[in-house]
C-alpha cells in the first residue's frame, strides 16, 4: 500500500508540473499566432504597388531564408540559450512587421522580408524544445506529447481566427492589422522570456 502511494502521489506531482509548464506556453502559442496579415499580406503587397513577381520573390525570400537560417540560428540558440533566441526572434519579426508598414520602397521590403525570416529561424524549434526541457527538469516528460499536440493545436486555432479577423481589420487600416499583429508578438516576446521562470506568474495561481 504504501508503494501505491508513494507512486500515486509521484504521478499527481508530476501532473502538477506538467501544468505548471504548460499552462504559460498554451498563453504563448496564442500570443505568438494572433497574426492578423497572415491572410491578407499578399493584398498588402499588390495594394502598395508591387507586381506578381516581386510578390512572389518575397515570398520566396521569406521561406528560403528562414530554411537556410535554421542551423546557424539553432547553433546559436544552444549557446545563448532557448529563451533568448525566441525573444530575439519575435521581436525581429515585430519590428519587420512594422517596418513593411511604414515603408514602401521594394529594396526596403526584400531587407525586411529577409530580417523576417532570420527571425522566424531564431522562434523555430526553440518554443518546444524549451518545452521539453522544462518538462525533463521538472520530471514530468511523460505529458510532452499531450503538451506539445495542444500547443500546436492553440497555435492552429488562433492563427486561422487572426487569418479571419485580419480581413476585417483591413477593411480599417492596413496599421490596424500589421501594428496589432507586432504588438502581439511583443507581448509573446516577454512571455517567452519569463517561460520556467514564473517572476510574472507568481501568486497568480499558475
């Protein structure tokens, strides 16, 4: 009986844990997806004045180099740490977001799309190996997958939600959609920087 006990109360503290880390990362999936220009970036493009091909080169640029970046930015999130590389990330896609804004000049725009996807390379893979590691610290591996697939799942949600919103927020203004798209990835930024630490969580009954 008390061998039952003792593995009973082991697995409620692990469970415990797993939500304690889970929980502020479901908040930053949300954050960091609530990107209203998802959907309508390419009428963005076309309206200030860029032909099909220049659309399709930024796009381009923007998915090419963020491939490319993956291992140099994964190389120096090891050494600078997880926390770190997602900041950097979000805030570099923030301030491009709000850039493609307030410019209009193409060469402008292929700068900006490229910081994009720097900054795109930096945030991938970091959020969850960040997650996995918290979760191997505090002993509670066993809830990754369930944790993982939910975060993937919010993120999923909440982007198809913004991609909708977005299109009305257009009919507004085009700084409506690309300056709240920025603030909510600075916003995930310093939630991403206080994931595992809980210094802006305590006594919050997370």
């Amino acid at each position: 009986m008390t061998g039952t006990t003792e593995a009973l109360g082991g697995s409620a503290a692990a469970d415990n844990a797993a939500r304690s880390v889970a929980r502020p990362f479901y908040v930053y999936a949300v954050l960091t997806n609530t990107l209203f220009q998802r959907g309508v970036f390419v009428l963005f493009l076309q309206q200030r004045g860029f032909s099909a091909e220049q659309v399709a080169l930024l796009q381009t640029l923007l998915y090419l180099v963020s491939g490319l970046a993956e291992l140099p930015t994964g190389v120096i999130a090891d050494r600078i740490g997880r926390r770190a590389s997602i900041v950097i990330g979000q805030m570099l896609i923030a301030g491009c977001l709000l850039g493609q804004v307030a410019f209009s000049d193409y060469w402008v725009f292929l700068a900006l799309f490229i910081g994009q996807g720097v900054g795109m390379a930096c945030v991938s893979g970091s959020d969850t190996a960040l997650l996995y590691d918290l979760l191997v610290r505090r002993g509670a591996t066993a809830g990754y997958v369930k944790i993982k697939s939910r975060f993937t799942m919010l993120g999923t949600v909440t982007s198809g939600a913004a991609i909708v919103l977005g299109g009305q927020l257009q009919q507004i203004s085009w700084g409506v959609v690309y300056v709240g798209s920025a603030a909510c990835l600075a916003l995930g930024a310093v939630w991403g920087s206080d994931l595992g630490e809980g210094r802006w969580r305590a006594g919050r009954g997370w």
